[in-house]
C-alpha cells in the first residue's frame, strides 16, 4: 500500500480488565475545548512520535505498538505490556475530513487494581465500563463516540472475559477500513467495503449496506446483503 503523507499515523488501544458485571473497558472522555472528538469518549491514543519510530527501527507497526502503549501511560496512568496487545484493526479517517490519522487500534488487558490518573486538560474524566454497557450507554445517547469506538465496542462486546477475548482474538486478521462519508434522508453515515454506495459516495444506491448510520445521538451499525467484505462487527 503507498504511503500517503497526508495522514499522520496514530494508535490507540482498548484497555481491558475483568469486572465483577463481565468484560469492562476504560473510557476517556476529552475536553469539550479540543478540536478533534472534543466532548467524546475515547480510548487511549494519540500521535505516533519521531521517537516511538526511533524506538523500533523505523518499523510503522512495531512503533504504533509502542505509542499506544506510551499514550495509555501518559493518558491514564495504565501500561499494557507490548507483548499482550492484539491488533484490531487499522482505520484511516475519511477523505473528506480536514484533519486526517491512519490509526492502528489494539486491545490489550491491564491489572485490575491499578490506579487511572488523568491530566485534568486534555483529559478531563475517566471510567471502568463494561462492553456492553458502553454499547447500550452509548445507543442510549448517553456517551457520545466515533465510529471507531463504538464499532470496535460492538465487535469486543461478544466476549465474557479478558481470557475468552485473548483466545479468541489470537489468530485475527486485522480490519483496514477506510470509510466514505455520505447522507441520505438527513441522516450523516459511514460507508464501509461492501456498501452500494461506498465507490460513488451516494448511499442511496440499491444495493448492499455495510455502513453506520448517525441517528441523531448515535452511531448504529448496518450490515445487510453484502457479498465479498466481512462484517466489522463479527458475529453480526
């Protein structure tokens, strides 16, 4: 694949634990000030710095497994091990938004009993959740995310625990999504691989959904008659 040098590579990282209610995973939630997902809830990322490429000898992916771990650090006071991260995916944001990452997201579990510390700026909150809570929170309107977090969300909310995840996420191929933005009937949607519209733009066309739909307060995910391109929820 080219590189295109217009998109500043990013990773971030689903930080996990056991709950006493299931699977759980640690939210961020951004300062409202901020100009990219201000106000959202996100997990730990951010940049991939000169010195986490430094770091694996100019190796892109080796380096975003670094960052992420860094940024889970500097974020949330939180460590995955490198060796324990599972690559989920690599999503590229849309070519129609000014601001543009290709992001690697990895899942990784931490210990339980750590303490999270937030910076209090760009950070300004913090919360153990589970999965599927956050899901349902999130349908509900009451936490507001991208794409990409609620997606990968969805996608982790089929496990019970961090030990099925670890097992069932061992041999994942990883996801490369490069949405396309598009509205029909007043509603913003992502387009996926697979989608009618995805080449064209237009979502009107008959064909194929793979897409999320922006309700209003939330982002719902729509995978129907597609021939060729995996669900990016599995199971769904």
């Amino acid at each position: 694949m080219a590189t295109d040098f217009s998109l500043r590579p990013a990773s971030t990282v689903v930080l996990l634990r056991d709950g006493s209610n299931g699977l759980e995973t640690l939210l961020l939630k951004r300062n409202k000030a901020l100009m990219f997902a201000g106000g959202l809830w996100v997990f730990p990322g951010g940049a991939i710095d000169p010195e986490d490429i430094e770091a694996a000898g100019g190796e892109m992916v080796a380096a975003s497994r670094i960052a992420a771990a860094r940024e889970a650090r500097e974020e949330s006071g939180l460590q995955p091990r490198l060796e324990d991260m599972l690559l989920l995916g690599h999503w590229t944001t849309p070519v129609a938004e000014a601001k543009r990452f290709a992001t690697w997201i990895y899942a990784a579990p931490v210990a339980s009993d750590e303490e999270v510390t937030i910076d209090g700026s760009e950070i300004h909150d913090s919360r153990w959740i589970g999965v599927r809570e956050a899901v349902a929170a999130h349908q509900a309107g009451e936490l507001g995310m991208l794409p990409p977090t609620v997606l990968n969300l969805c996608d982790l909310s089929r496990y019970d625990n961090v030990a099925t995840l670890l097992e069932g996420e061992r041999d994942r191929v990883a996801d490369e999504v490069l949405p396309v933005i598009g509205k029909a009937k007043g509603q913003m949607m992502v387009m996926f691989r697979g989608d009618a519209g995805y080449e064209t733009g237009n979502p009107a066309l008959e064909g194929g959904r793979h897409r999320a739909i922006f309700t209003g307060h939330s982002w719902h995910y729509v995978y129907r008659d597609v021939e060729g391109f995996p669900s990016i929820v599995r199971g769904s």
